[in-house]
C-alpha cells in the first residue's frame, strides 16, 4: 500500500502561513489606523484642498460663514509673532517677489498655488494657533486670508493679514530673507 498518495491534507508550508499572518496582521493595523484617525479629532484629512479658482469669496458669502473675521495687524503685533512656534507666517505673493524678498521664516502660499502645494501649507497649520498672510499690501492678502479662513476646519484658528503689507514690513528695517522658494520648484 502506498502511504504518502492520500495522507490527509496537503501541509501548508511555514514561509506561506508566515507571509499570510503578516499580510493579516498589516492589513487590520491599516484598518484600526483609518479607524482612529477618523474619530480623533485632529486626525488627517485625507480629502484634498481644492485650490481657488478666484481670490475673493463668491457674491453673498461674505457674511455666511461663522468662523471668526480675519484681523488686520500692525508691524508690532507681527513681529511678536516671528519666532512663536504656535504662529505660521504666510507669503501670498508670486515666486519671483517671494524670491527677492520676505519675511524670514514665512512659508509661501500664492493665490493661486498648485493644490498640492496649498495642501502642504495647509497641514503646517497643525498645531499652530496664529495664521498670519501677507501680500506687497494689505488688500491683496485679505481674500486669500479670508478663503484659508472659510476653509479652515478650526474655528479657533485666528487669521490674519499683516497691515501694509511685505512693503511696510521692509520699509520698517524688520527681519527679510530672499532666495526661492524651496517648495515652488516642485509645486509651481
């Protein structure tokens, strides 16, 4: 009699069962991660930004959102802000003014930013409590101030603009830096 055509069922081989656990065990960490992040109320967002298609709120919305209104700031309220990790600074001027001049430590944010670059400014604002975007003036800066406002999910965000602008910062002698900017290269 032959004893090894039908002994019972085939035995798994233990790199298989090995590379089956691990494909298991990955796959439920995958699902209690999303499931976390979901709930946790500082979790990823992982819709994207939808960049602007204009720098001003659409006719009739000025008043509709409940979020806080953006503040105009002085020089002196701005420069107490430099060096706060809990403030983030923001240059929403093109590449090419950005380049020659801004304020040191800003991040750049134009207008009309690519959405993933809009995005990855947007996921600086974790944990920071202040945002304050500047343009060569203050009414430039204020409708993209007012759109990261509008779609900004933390109503206890303070927004705001700084008063005058990058033109009153530099004319004032405060901290500037130049040089591209390092982001725009990979998101123009």
């Amino acid at each position: 009699m032959n004893s090894h055509a039908s002994d019972g069922p085939r035995a798994i081989s233990p790199a298989l069962t090995l590379w089956a656990r691990a494909a298991l065990l990955l796959g439920g960490g995958v699902l209690l991660g999303f499931a976390v992040n979901r709930v946790h109320p500082h979790g990823v967002r992982f819709t994207s930004f939808a960049a602007p298609t204009a720098c001003a709120l659409p006719a009739g919305q000025a008043g509709a959102a409940a979020a806080p209104a953006v503040e105009v700031l002085s020089l002196a309220q701005v420069a107490g802000l430099c060096g706060d990790p809990r403030a983030l600074v923001a240059d929403a001027r093109g590449a090419q003014r950005f380049a020659e001049g801004h304020i040191t430590g800003a991040i750049h944010l134009p207008c009309a930013s690519s959405v993933v670059a809009a995005s990855a400014a947007l996921d600086q604002l974790a944990g920071k409590e202040t945002l304050v975007v500047y343009g060569d003036g203050t009414d430039d800066a204020l409708p993209v101030a007012e759109e990261l406002r509008r779609r900004s999910d933390r109503p206890e965000l303070r927004v705001a603009v700084l008063g005058g602008g990058f033109a009153a910062w530099s004319q004032a002698g405060l901290a500037c830096s130049s040089g591209p900017c390092a982001s725009c290269a990979v998101h123009p």
